[in-house]
C-alpha cells in the first residue's frame, strides 16, 4: 500500500520584537520552510503575494495593529529613469557586473562589515559574523545569484547584491556597498542595473523588498517610476505615497488564520511513500 502525504507548507508566527523602522511599533512575521524539490516553485509563488526569501525561509510581515510594510516592484519595461537617475547611470560607466555563484568571500565580508559600521550599526545585522554572513549568502535552495560591481579603475570590489531569479523577475534579497564611494547612490545604482538585467532577460519585475510610508530608511523606493505595491492581496501602482499612512490604523490588519486562508499556494505535486 502507498500513502499519499501532501506537502503543502505549514505557517508560523514570530513572537514580537521592537519595529526596525517605525518607532513604538512591534514587529511581527508570517513565515514558512523552503526547503525540498519543489522550493523553487513555492519561493516563485509566494513571492508574488508580497513573501520575502531568507536562506531557507519565506517570511512576510504579519503584525498585530500594524499593515505599512508593502512589498514592493518595479515594472522593468515600464520604468523610466528620473533625471537624477540618469546622472547616476552616467557616473558609472566605470562599473563593471561580474555575476558569480553563491558563494561567500572574504572580500564581500570585508565590504559588508564596513556598510554595517557606517549604515546599521544599531540594526539587527551588526553582530553578523563571517560564519552568519556565509550563510545568509549560501544556503539558498532556489535559483540565487551574488552580483559583484568592480571599479574598473582600482580593482576593488565596491557593491554586492544577492539576487534571486524568479520565474517573473529578479528578488534583490539584500545588497550592500562601500559607503565612502565617491557619495555617489551606489544603492541607486544597483537597483537601475538589476531593472536592466530584467529587461535584458525578458523578466517582467525586479522586486525590491518592503517599502514603508513613514519611514526614512524606505523613501529612496518610492523614488523609482513603474512602482507597484502588494496592498490588499493584489499588486497595485503606488499612486499617491500619502494615501498609504493609514495602514499603520489597528484595524488594518487582518487575522493570523484569515492571513493565511488568503494565500493562494502553487500546486505542488504529492509525496508518495511506502509503508
């Protein structure tokens, strides 16, 4: 006789912890394991309900009294750079991509710690140490890609982005520069070279993370043209940035088990064993 398991994927909550980027908030998490042969199709799926990958978890803000973080996507063949965007784009010609494996070094360590120190030195990453650090590059079950930016001039590495390729577009999972560089928006930068990189391999979007009205660590998202939001359980143009404040209401968050009934799950094929 054969048993037939399914494996849809099983949701956890976080317990609460202070907001990183809205002061007096509790922050909380929606997440699931992603893990086995069928990751990659579970990351692509969840991922376009607003799901975030980390290693081998998918997570989603989930909080109490709390809906102002929107995940957030550029539609590739939509954007148009804005001015200060296209100085940006002319300033650095000297850049060159090289897209490699995931896989650590101590070069991007170095680069990480620095951007930490100068950037986050109060946020949740700042003890990372190389071990954490190799991990979060790493263990990836899906299709990820670590994007270097070289100074063809010095040589040296100035930017990071781990990226993950989805069946619709690009993840930018976490990226990181030199903070002394020229003070030239190298994090700019990185987010208009991944719109091209979509566009180059006919992928529709390049999701950037969270964005939250409100806080001062997001505004720079809602900088870019062709901006979509996750708002409602459905992806919308970002519209007027103001019109966003009052999902910080109570009330604008639902349920934990209305949350979850809400997702829709890809169809993932059954696991089948022997007694």
């Amino acid at each position: 006789m054969r048993h037939t398991l399914p494996l849809a994927p099983q949701f956890y909550v976080t317990a609460p912890q202070p907001c990183p980027y809205l002061a007096g908030r509790m922050e909380r998490k929606l997440f699931t394991s992603l893990q086995g042969e069928n990751a990659q199709q579970l990351n692509d799926g969840l991922s376009q309900q607003g799901f975030r990958r980390s290693q081998n978890v998918l997570y989603r803000p989930s909080c109490a009294d709390c809906a102002a973080c929107l995940s957030a996507r550029i539609i590739a063949t939509d954007f148009k750079p804005s001015k200060s965007q296209k100085r940006v784009l002319k300033k650095k010609t000297h850049l060159e991509r090289r897209v490699t494996s995931p896989w650590a070094t101590e070069e991007q360590y170095d680069l990480f710690r620095r951007y930490l120190d100068s950037r986050h030195a109060d946020g949740g990453m700042a003890d990372m140490d190389v071990f954490e650090f190799a991990a979060m590059i790493e263990e990836t079950p899906i299709r990820s890609r670590v994007i270097e930016y070289i100074d063809t001039a010095t040589k040296t590495l100035v930017a990071v982005c781990l990226t993950d390729v989805l069946q619709d577009g690009l993840s930018m999972v976490y990226s990181f520069f030199d903070p002394d560089y020229e003070s030239s928006s190298l994090g700019t930068f990185i987010i208009l070279d991944h719109v091209e990189i979509a566009r180059s391999g006919d992928l529709p979007y390049v999701y950037l993370g969270y964005w939250v009205p409100g806080s001062p660590k997001m505004d720079y998202k809602a900088k870019f043209s062709a901006l979509q939001i996750y708002k409602h359980n459905e992806w919308t143009p970002i519209g007027d940035i103001a019109r966003h404040e009052a999902e910080t209401h109570p009330l604008s968050t639902a349920p934990i088990a209305e949350q979850v009934a809400n997702i829709s799950l890809p169809d993932l094929p059954a696991h089948r064993i022997k007694p």
